[in-house]
C-alpha cells in the first residue's frame, strides 16, 4: 500500500477458531516516500501469499533454506510489482524485503548489494544463528554492510529472519502518529487536511470493523473490483 496523498486503513484479522488460541504474526513495514512522491495518488494492492515467489535452497548438509521475495530480488527470483510510486519501484534503490526460514542447522549465503544500501536482519525466531562468525541471539536486529556476503549457520531449531535493506531517500523526516513529511509545517497541514477530508473517510460501520470468519480472504478495490481468495 502506498499512502500518497492520504487514506484510511486498517488491519483487522477475524478469530479462525472458537476453541483454540488464534496466534498472529505480523510486520508492519513502511517505507518512506521522497517529497516529490509525497502526494501521490494512493494505491492498495494485495500480495496472496500463495503468489510470493520464493526459493528453496539446499546446503551440502541436505538442509534446507527458504528464501520469500516480499519486494527486491533474490538471485534470479523477483517479487511481485510494487506499488508505482513506491522507493521500491525504481529497481536502482535495492530495496529488498524478505522473509527466511532456516532448518536447524542450515546454512545460507546473503549476496552482496550495493554499497550505498542500507541492510537490517531480523532474527525473531530461533534459539541461535552464526553471521560471519559473530554469534546473535534471537530477538535481536543486526544492522549489517550491504555490500558483503553474509555466511549465516543457523541454530538447533529452525529459525526465521526478516531482511530488509534499501538506499537512504537523503531527506529530512518528520513523522507524528501516523503521518511522515519533511517539515513541521507540513506535519500540521496534513493534519488540518485530514480533519477536514478525513481522506475519503471510512466505509465500515465500526472503527474496529472485523468481518466475519466465513467470509474467507478477499479485497475489495476503489473501483468495485472484489478479489475473493478463499
């Protein structure tokens, strides 16, 4: 989703099961918009899981490796189109979002990317993982040099990382609740703005709208256009 010029969302998952606990993990990923995209005309558009690409890779132990291309590239596997005015649009910024799943004991090789880039790994679940030698426990985030491979060994339990790496917009951020531009006074008339427009407002009954279980996955787009998935 790219917000641009403004609109209202919101995450709301419904409990699958009545009997059981309904555990959800979930990131909530922005990324920021230069000036001159700031006011773009907002897009939403839905990344089934099913359709992320993703690599399976195989160390010369036998374990295995699974790489998901939320937004980049990996090796010769690229993600879905993101958003057009998105940083993550223009192939020259790096931007690279994955999710990796490491079997107990696996090991894997991070290419390098450009030296300009930014790169964070995200250990979240696991009990120990090995990066160039430095021992990480999880739960940790580890800023890292883009542009030098990383030889990861992973623990005796499967373990999960999210890597996110881009090249820095250069500009000055200013962010209050949920609202990021370049200066305070465009803080404040983005504020005023959405007092007055509330940026389309919103079409549910409830703020808290959940809808119902057996409903299934579907979007629906500003056009009408409903995608159900099941």
């Amino acid at each position: 989703m790219t917000a641009g010029a403004g609109l209202q969302h919101s995450e709301m998952f419904p409990l699958l099961h009545t009997d059981q606990e309904n555990p959800c993990e979930l990131f909530q990923i922005w990324l920021n918009l230069p000036k001159a995209k700031k006011f773009a005309e907002p897009h939403f558009k839905m990344l089934w899981a099913e359709d992320i690409p993703q690599k399976l890779l195989t160390d010369s132990k036998g374990k295995r490796t699974v790489v998901r291309v939320i937004a980049g590239h990996y090796a010769d596997l690229k993600a879905l189109a993101p958003a057009p005015d998105s940083w993550a649009a223009n192939p020259a910024n790096e931007v690279a979002i994955w999710t990796v799943s490491m079997e107990a004991g696996a090991s894997w090789v991070i290419p390098a990317a450009d030296e300009m880039a930014g790169r964070r790994l995200y250990f979240y679940r696991g009990n120990s993982l090995i990066i160039n030698g430095t021992e990480v426990a999880p739960e940790h985030t580890i800023e890292v040099s883009a542009n030098e491979e990383l030889h990861i060994v992973n623990g005796t339990q499967d373990g999960y990382l999210l890597l996110l790496q881009g090249k820095p917009i250069n500009e000055p951020v200013v962010q209050y609740g949920p609202f990021v531009m370049n200066t305070r006074t465009e803080i404040q008339e983005t504020m005023e703005d959405y007092q007055r427009t509330q940026f389309g407002g919103w079409p549910w009954p409830g703020r808290d709208q959940v809808h119902p279980r057996e409903k299934g996955r579907f979007a629906t787009h500003l056009d009408g256009t409903v995608e159900n998935r099941g």
